[in-house]
C-alpha cells in the first residue's frame, strides 16, 4: 500500500509524515495490525485537539486497508448508508432513495407557507415542535418562522419554556408537535405560570403514544420504584420524556428529579456529591441507564485532573463508591434509537470509522461505546438532539475558519428527522462566512445509518418475485424511504423515523389553525390534556407531577439540588444501632444480635416522635424516651433511646387485661316514662291498603295478611336479589292491576319483547327491550 497525507497545520503535518514513513510501502494486514494505543506516548504534550491526529490519520489509513483487502479477495464493496451531501452554496444532494425521501421537503411549498403564517398571525397561535418532526413539517416550519417569529422547533426541555414566553407574547394558543407527554407539559407549564386561559392543542385526535413513556406507566416500573423506597436515602431521576401522570406518582414513592440527555450525566453526579451515602434509581431508558453506568466506569480510571473537569466535586475514589449505589432499570428503550444495533455498528466500524461519529444518549451500548471513543480523539459526540446540532455547527466553523477544501462526513445516531434543523443550521452558517475573497470548497454529508430491516424485498430491476437466496443478499435489493411493517419504521421515513412523532402532519396543523377558535368545541379531541385527577395521597397530579420538572430547573439555575428536594430525599427515619449510650449513633450500623440483653438504640430522626417510639413499641424495645436535641446536632433532631427488653427469647409470661366494669344505670322511680303511642304520627296509625285491582291472592309470597292489615314476612330485599323478591316488591310498588302484572303487553302487544317482534313502522325501533313499569323516551 502507498500512502500521501498533508495538512493545514504543521504539527499535524509533522505526525502524518512520521505515519507515512512508517506505513507507505507495508502489505495491508501490516496496516491492520497496528494498534492505536501504541501511539498514545508519541503525543506531545499541549497539542490540544492535535493530540489525537496519531489515532484519525492511522484510522483512515487502516480503513482503506480493509478496502484493499475487500478488492484482492474480489469481495464487492459494501452498499453505503444513504446521505445528503450539502454544498458551499446551499444546494442539497441526495445519495440513496432513503435521503431523496428526506430531501424532498427541504424546498417547501410557498403557498403553504403564505397559507400557514397568514392564520397564525390572525388568531396569534404559537407553535412549539421537536426535532423529530416530518421533514415536511419541519420544512414549512423553518421558511414559516422567517415571517411568524412565534415557531420554535426543539427537544423536549425547551418545549414548554418557549411556550410560556409565546404566552407572554400575547399568543392565545399554542400547537404541540410532539407526542402526548410534550402537549401535556406545555399544559401544565403554562398552568403553572398563570397563562390557564392559553389553549393548547395536540396535533391528532388519538393517542400519540412513545415506548418510554410506555414503559414508566407499567406495573413493572412501579415495582421498580417500590424497591428503590426500601433503600433510603434513594432519589429517582426520570427521563423528561415521560408523562406527567408518571413523575407525579413516582414523586410520591420515591423523591423524584426529571432530566434530559443533556444533562442526567451532570444531574446524578451532584446528586451524589450533595447527599452522602445516596442511591440513585435512574429510568426508564435502559440503554441510557446501561451508557451512564458504562461512562462512570470509563470516569473510575481517569485521572483526579480529568475527573474534575467533569465535576469538581469528584474524583477516582468518589466515582467508584457510587458505581454499587447507581440502579437503573431494565425493561424500556426508544423503539427508534433501538435500531443501532451490532449490524448498524459493524457497518459504520468498516466503511464510516474515519467520520465524525454523533450519537443520541439513548442507543444501544455498541453505538455508544463506538461514539464514545471517536469522542476520547475529537471525532464524536454523544448527548442530546441540541449537542448533536451543536457539535456539527462547531466543527463547520472550524472548517470555514481554515476556508480549505474539505469534506465533513457526519454519521447521524439518532432520529432522521434531524435533517431539517441541520441543513438550515449548515446553510445558515455558510450564508454567514460569505465574503469577497476566494471561498473554499467545503461540504457537509450528513449519513443516515439504516439496518436491514428496511431493504425492500423488490429487486435493482424491478422484479417482485425474489428468491429467499436473493432476499437475503442485501446487494440486490433497495433501500427504501419507509417499511410498513416492523417497530420504528413508517411510510413517510426510514427506520431511524420515529412513529408516533409522524402523526403530527402537516394537515392536522393547518386544521387545527384554520377551527381556533373552537366556539363549536369541535377541536375537544385535540386539546392538550389538564390533569384533574389526584394522586394516592389527595394531591393534584399536575401539582406533584411539576415538582421533578420544578426541581430539574432549579438545578440548571443553580448547579445545586435544591434543599427543598434535599430534604425530601434524607427524611427519612434512621436507626443506628449502638452498643452503649456513650457511642456515638454514626458509629455501628449493625442491629444487635437476639441472645444480647439491656442494649441501647439511638436514631436521629426527622418524623414525630411518637411515631418512632410506636415503631419501637411494636418491635419488642421498652423504656421508650425521647431526649431534646443539644446544639451540636442537627437541626430538628431529636435523639430516641430504648432499651431491649430483659426476658429471653421463648419465654412466656401472662399478661393481666383490664377489664372495666359495666356502666351503672341510675333510674329514679319519681322520674316520668314516656307514652311509646305518643311517639306515633297520624301517618302511621294508617291501615295499609292493597293498590287497585290486586287481590290478597295476587301478593307475593313476601307478603302474609293478619286480619285485614297487610305484614311483611322478611326484610326488604337485597340489592342483588336472586329469590323473587325484588321484582314480587317491584310489581306491587307500581300500582298495576293483576292483569297487567300477569299479561304485560304495550298497544299492540309486541313491543315489550324487542325490535324482533315489533312493526316495521313501530316508534320503538332500535330500542332495547322494556322492562316492567320503565318509562320510555322517544328521541326528538
């Protein structure tokens, strides 16, 4: 193999050669076998970013290596992922069927733009999306926020912070473009905030669902919180792409943080540092929960300098004390970050290692860890939807300050709907570095990674009828925009296309704008839920399900965990166990043995008192006291001693019950009894009389006659009856003849039965059957 490299930069340049020398000249399996890591100590200290130009140039050759090897063994070369390749000028270029299918919408329609700001101007509707919307959507969105500045496309956090300002604005409603946990939010933010009279509408009248806020509303996850109550001090930090109704039941379980991508890294490391001895129980993501494990054991090796720079308040030893306390669940993902799995991973390893790699926080540990070490040489990023963008804008600019022909190739871990934010951050970066001199040459290809779940089974050719032999050959088949079946697929993306997020289209928004305001309460399906419904402890849900989200923004605010949440997470009741009164409770932990006698028990505590000694009461302890708190302890502390009881285990002993004598009745014979007849109304001294047309013969069996006065035999019926009585009791309560009550029939006599039965111009068509004595309605 022969080798040229060359750079802008002289010591990257110095590296390169140095890598030439070395490598121009050697038979490929000699390239592949040279291992980066042998290459750490050849850098120089205080190159910065250059550091790593030792692993990228090795990467690159290394990978053009594979591809000799691929060619000598007559091995044709793997199909690539579909791209879009966006020009200096702003022009978009579309590599695969896949990509022409994301291109299509980024040149919107005019008229549906003029059609779409013209309403939201006249009735001042805002509008607020996510990243991941149709690409048509998001296509009319971008060219309409240049003449409606009341549009704002985003992840899930800011969602509800730029509805709020909308409101403060003067917008009367706001449009959700998300899934149902988004739109609810929005409601409870705004609620939240004052703007209750701020009308905010769902994009569809079903259910726009997702499968992590799937997964915190199962059984199984509230056994998962159920456990982390037992192991206090525990905090629960869920992910914000949950519903409302979720956060504010797990906050009564367990003391709950919302987080976001961004910043859970960030979120559970305070955590840690502010409350000693804590259990974090992160869900419901189980890949993000698997990659925050896996990035704390990365963290456990690093240096005390570079453990720093992550969080101050941590190092070597603090990192690994929390590893066993950090639980996550298990049993949720993202059905769209699901799909970068091993096949996607193998594909990206081989034919894409020298690109710049980004990745959402919640893909499978392969592509996480793939990311994560293109991250350690400045080649990857792995966060947010916002990191993403962010990391691709900052490295265009790098590329523009150089201005030298460059082609910046970016693999796209995460949702495609992404493309439209990007190619308008790309353009807008390019329009921004226009200037008289000579512009370089530089292009941005954003790589759409696609497993082989969706290749059609149609053939290059055309042919429909493919053999199992040729499906399974993936070098001849298509690559297409969308699959109708399988989990993350849909007609209008390809598989890394979110589902539910394509139920906001395009003319579900124009619908929306062109009905508000809804006079006619036609919109009622669209309208953002507003919990009204109270948890297990009587509390509002959308009150206790703001508190995570409310405490989220306060440590964005302040870096801090609030002492409000704080304090939730430590009361707790605490028992430490001691050996004798002068030690101090800190100091054992371990419960006395059932063969020791006369022990003390101490606990610092924060419920009533009464409550632990009711606790100790019942748990065998005596002598039970309650001592005020000195001024060294804590505040609002009290310390509780006991002593173990002095009997020996089996020992028996009978206990004298207090019996109290029965209350004496003083009756004073001078003293007046009362008249029982006095105590009876004219009503009541009333014979009964049997209805009209009812002989004594006809009376139910209930029923006996002493002389001529009517006496029930039993009591009332029951409410679910099954003897006769009820309807023996029914019968008589409406006053019917007997002939009525033993031949019911209606004008005609087939009424009653059913519409089986009755005429075909009877008004009581498509009524139920009657029943005795009911009164019928007829509608109009």
């Amino acid at each position: 193999m022969r080798f040229a490299a060359d750079s802008d930069s002289e010591l990257s340049r110095g590296y390169c050669a140095c890598l030439v020398s070395a490598l121009d000249g050697a038979r490929p399996e000699e390239v592949l076998g040279v291992d980066p890591a042998d290459l750490a100590p050849l850098s120089t200290p205080g190159a910065g970013s250059r550091a790593s130009t030792w692993h990228n140039v090795l990467v690159g050759m290394q990978k053009r290596a594979r591809a000799a090897i691929a060619a000598h063994e007559g091995r044709p070369p793997g199909e690539p992922f579909p791209s879009l390749v966006i020009g200096r000028d702003g022009a978009v270029r579309a590599q695969g069927s896949y990509a022409e299918a994301q291109a299509m919408f980024l040149s919107p329609d005019k008229s549906k733009i003029s059609e779409l700001v013209k309403s939201l101007r006249e009735k001042k509707i805002g509008i607020v999306a996510h990243f991941y919307m149709d690409p048509e959507v998001q296509g009319i969105l971008t060219a309409a926020k240049r003449h409606w500045p009341h549009i704002h496309i985003s992840d899930s956090l800011v969602m509800a912070d730029s509805a709020v300002k909308m409101a403060e604005a003067g917008c009367e409603y706001i449009t959700v473009l998300g899934v149902d946990f988004m739109s609810e939010n929005v409601r409870a933010i705004l609620d939240q905030a004052g703007f209750n009279k701020v009308g905010v509408y769902r994009m569809s009248s079903d259910q726009i669902g997702c499968s992590l806020a799937d997964a915190a509303s199962s059984s199984t996850y509230t056994n998962f919180l159920n456990e982390a109550s037992k192991y206090p001090p525990s905090l629960h930090v869920i992910y914000i792409n949950t519903a409302l109704e979720t956060k504010a039941h797990a906050h009564e379980i367990v003391p709950t943080i919302t987080c976001t991508s961004s910043n859970v890294v960030a979120t559970i490391l305070q955590a840690f540092a502010q409350i000693p001895d804590l259990n974090v129980w992160y869900g419901p993501d189980s890949y993000m929960g698997a990659n925050i494990a896996d990035l704390f054991q990365r963290m456990a090796v690093m240096p005390d300098e570079e453990i720093a720079e992550i969080h101050p308040s941590h190092n070597k030893k603090s990192i690994n004390s929390l590893l066993p306390r950090l639980h996550y669940y298990q049993d949720g993902n993202c059905i769209v970050h699901d799909m970068f799995g091993h096949e996607v991973v193998e594909k990206i390893k081989e034919q894409y290692c020298d690109a710049f790699l980004t990745a959402h926080f919640e893909v499978p540990g392969e592509m996480f860890s793939l990311s994560m070490e293109a991250k350690t040489r400045g080649m990857g990023v792995v966060g947010s939807t916002q990191n993403i963008l962010d990391f691709i804008k900052n490295h265009l600019k790098e590329a523009l300050n150089r201005n030298i022909d460059d082609h910046l190739q970016f693999v796209l871990g995460t949702e495609s709907g992404m493309i439209t934010s990007i190619v308008a951050a790309v353009r807008e970066l390019f329009d921004s570095y226009k200037s008289s001199q000579q512009s370089a040459n530089i292009e941005v290809e954003i790589v759409f990674p696609v497993s082989s779940d969706a290749v059609s089974n149609t053939s290059v050719d055309g042919s429909h009828h493919l053999s199992s032999s040729a499906v399974t050959n993936f070098d001849k088949v298509s690559v297409v925009p969308g699959v109708s079946s399988g989990e993350g697929c849909s007609i209008h993306g390809g598989c890394a296309s979110c589902p539910y997020m394509k139920m906001n289209s395009l003319g579900s928004l124009l619908k929306v704008c062109h009905q508000l305001p809804d006079r006619d309460n036609r919109l009622a399906a669209y309208q953002a839920s507003r919990f009204n419904a109270k948890t297990p402890q009587g509390k509002l849900v959308a009150e206790v399900g703001c508190e995570p989200i409310l405490h989220m923004r306060h440590f964005q605010a302040a870096k801090r965990l609030s002492d409000k949440l704080v304090h939730h997470v430590t009361h707790v009741p605490k028992i430490h166990w001691s050996s004798d009164e002068n030690t101090k409770p800190e100091q054992q932990t371990n419960p006395p043995k059932k063969n020791q006698k006369n022990k003390k028990v101490a606990g610092l505590v924060e419920l009533p008192n009464n409550h632990i000694e009711r606790k100790l009461l019942l748990g065998g302890f005596v002598e039970v006291q309650a001592s005020a708190a000195s001024s060294q302890e804590k505040k609002h502390s009290v310390t509780i001693m006991a002593k173990k009881a002095s009997w020996s285990w089996g020992s028996t002993f009978s206990l004298k019950k207090a019996t109290k004598a029965p209350p004496k009745i003083q009756n004073d014979d001078d003293s007046k009894l009362i008249d029982e007849d006095s105590l009876l109304t004219v009503d009541d001294l009333k014979k009964p009389q049997l209805p009209d047309g009812v002989e004594p013969k006809d009376l139910p069996m209930f029923f006996l006659l002493a002389g001529d006065r009517e006496v029930r035999a039993t009591r009332k019926a029951c409410k679910n009856c099954t003897c006769g009585q009820a309807k023996a009791e029914q019968k008589v309560k409406l006053d019917l003849t007997s002939e009525q009550i033993n031949h019911p029939r209606s004008a005609c006599g087939n009424c009653k039965p059913g519409d089986a039965f009755r005429c075909g111009t009877c008004r009581y068509r498509g009524l139920p059957p009657f029943k005795l004595g009911e009164k019928i309605k007829l509608p109009n």
